[in-house]
C-alpha cells in the first residue's frame, strides 16, 4: 500500500511539472508574439499598439497583464493560467518580453 501511495505521488508530482513547463512555454510564445505584434503598430500610437499587443496575447490563451510602450519599445507581461491537479486553482505564470526596432548592438 505504501509504495503504491509514493507511485501515485511520484506521478501527480511529474503531471505538475511538466504542466509548469508547458504553460511557461507557452507564455513565453504569447508575450513574444504580443511584443512584436505591438510593436508593429506602435507608430499608431500606444493605445493601438496595446491593443493590438491584447489580442495576440489572447489567441494564444494567455491575459496581457502590462502593455508599456516607450518610444519605438513595446514592453508586455502576460499571464497563462496554470491547471494543476488536486486543487491547485489560481496559480499562473507570469512571462515578460520587449520588442522594437533593431539598432547597431541589438534592440535599443
């Protein structure tokens, strides 16, 4: 009995991680993404390049939590709901990236 209870913890316990690691991926794809696409209307201004920025984020199943735009510079965060068995509600990982125009020595 016993060694099946340290199985059954031992699955749950490599369920969660391998969930954690796939919704960081999945965050990380979603905030990139949602940069570039806000920083391809960031000469429409910062309300259209955020918005623009939101959408993206959205359909790839993660929430804009902060959209900053600073001259030609869009700065995201976006949240990826985490599920995780045994009642592991309201957990998220959070995922930043910044995109912009390409200077000499990389993104300014």
């Amino acid at each position: 009995m016993a060694f099946a209870a340290v199985v059954w913890v031992v699955g749950v316990a490599a369920i969660v991680v391998g969930g954690v690691r796939g919704a960081r991926h999945r965050g990380d794809a979603a905030a990139d993404m949602a940069a570039l696409a806000g920083a391809a209307r960031v000469a429409e201004g910062e309300g259209a390049a955020c918005e623009r920025a939101r959408g993206v984020a959205a359909e790839s199943g993660a929430r804009l939590s902060r959209c900053r735009v600073s001259g030609d510079v869009v700065d995201v965060s976006v949240i990826v709901p985490l599920k995780v068995p045994m009642g592991g509600a309201g957990l998220r990982v959070v995922s930043r990236a910044r995109a912009g125009p390409v200077g000499r020595d990389g993104v300014t």
